[in-house]
C-alpha cells in the first residue's frame, strides 16, 4: 500500500481494535465474514470500487454511500468499520479492497485471541499448509485457477471443519481465494506470520531432515528469541532430502547448516 492507504487501513485497523475488545470473542467473527463478505462484493463490482476511494468525493459522502449501501444487510459494528474504511483516502480503488480484506483478516485473529486460539490458530493454518504442499494433487486441485474459487474453498472447508478451528477454517478459505493477489501457498504463510505479529512474535522457518523433540524444538525457540530480542515461533518442516543437520530462515536470515548445502558446497569447490 501506498502511504495514504497506510494511514487509511491503521486508522480502520485501531477502529476495529476498539470494537473487538467491546464486542467480544463471537461477536468479532460475525464482524469478521461480514468484512470479507463486502471484500468479496467489492471484487465483483469495480464500479463500487471506484465509488468508495474516489478522490472527487469527500470522505463524509463515501462513508454514507456505503452506510446506505449496508443498511439492514450487516451488523451496525460492521457498518461502521466500513464507514472508516470508506471515508479514508485511498492511493487506488483496488487498494481499498486490499485495506479491506486485510482488516477482516485482523478481524479473524483479534477473535481468535479474544478466545485463546490464537496460537493454536497459527499452528493449524502452518500444518494444514504443510499437508497442502505435501500432496502434489491436492496442492494441483487448491490451486486450479480454472476451477471457481467457492468450490475451492469449499474443498478447503470440508478438509478442516471439525478438525480446526473455526477461524483457521475461515482463514484457509481466505487463502484460497488468494488472500493480497497471492498464491495459496503464499497466502497461509502471510497469515501464519500475521496471527504470530499479533501474539508480538516472528516466525523461524526450520527445514531438518528428522523430526525434532519437544525439548529440541523449545531450546531452539529460546536460542533465537535471545538472538531476536522477542519471542520465536518456530514452525518446523521435515525434509529428508537436507540429510542431516537444519536450515533456519527468520525473515530475510537465512542460516543453512544442512548437510545437503554442505555437500553441494564441496561439489562447487570440485567444478
């Protein structure tokens, strides 16, 4: 986003934070489907688009478009999000409808803590990725741009309900229909990072060829939240083909003490 639709969003974003302590755990999700329902209208009606984040008009004018517009069709506290959302100002159309699916987004994991979840939240969507990336036809069928993007995250409902809970559920829907123009894969990995942003930790990617024991996996977890300064989710994939020893990535660090990156060091070194 550009710098006018930074300050739009943070402003709707503190707007919802009030709102969510107020509302509570069940009522913040109702908020949340209702945001990602209007994203969703926004999508299909470019015409809507333009209207809400034009220029010519002021803010005042484009909330209460958008107020009539969803009288009686949502809840009052959704209403009013989109109002702020609505009477921001915007760089581009489409930057409104990024501003709002992200804030239901945020909507989702704010339920999500006020529920307690929210870490088991993160853990979920990170395995359910994982079994995704795992199973070449399932990742082929999630990801078929062909196939219409409710059937596919229809699929994507039927895999984890009862399974998960209802916001990962929600959240893997959400990634499905391509959460900020990304891929599925992109887009569980964008909202792992954002539900562990919000327990005010950072994501370590771990790559090892067997799986590590709790006790390994905490002392791991400590060694970088020292390295850090702040608490380390680690998120733990198993590959055999590193061999031996892990990879670990945090943000744009990447440290890669596998045998497999030592042995093709030597290769290098032998060319």
């Amino acid at each position: 986003m550009q710098a006018a639709s930074r300050e739009s969003y943070t402003a709707a974003r503190a707007a919802l934070e009030t709102s969510a302590r107020a509302a509570g755990a069940a009522d913040t999700a109702v908020i949340a489907e209702e945001l990602l329902g209007f994203a969703d209208l926004l999508r299909r009606e470019p015409r809507l688009r333009r209207a809400l984040s034009d220029p010519s008009r002021s803010g005042e004018e484009r909330a209460e478009l958008a107020a009539t517009l969803l009288a009686g069709k949502v809840g009052q506290g959704t209403v009013d999000l989109i109002k702020v959302l609505a009477s921001g100002r915007w760089s581009a159309a489409s930057e409104l409808l990024d501003g709002t699916e992200r804030l239901g987004a945020d909507a989702l994991l704010a339920s999500a803590e006020l529920a307690g979840d929210l870490s088991e939240v993160e853990d979920e969507l990170f395995r359910f990725g994982q079994i995704v990336d795992g199973d070449l036809q399932l990742a082929a069928t999630i990801g078929e741009t062909v196939v219409p993007v409710a059937r596919r995250a229809e699929l994507v409902g039927s895999l984890l309900r009862g399974k998960a809970k209802p916001v990962t559920v929600s959240l893997a829907e959400l990634a499905v229909r391509g959460f900020g123009g990304r891929s599925f894969s992109g887009a569980i990995t964008r909202l792992v990072e954002l539900a562990a942003e919000r327990r005010e930790a950072q994501v370590a990617y771990v790559t090892v060829a067997q799986p590590l024991t709790e006790a390994e996996e905490s002392r791991l977890a400590s060694s970088l939240s020292a390295i850090y300064g702040r608490q380390v989710s680690v998120k733990v994939t198993v590959d055999p083909a590193v061999l031996g020893g892990l990879s670990v990535q945090v943000g744009s660090d990447l440290y890669d003490g596998t045998i497999a990156r030592r042995l093709a060091a030597v290769r290098n070194a032998f060319a």
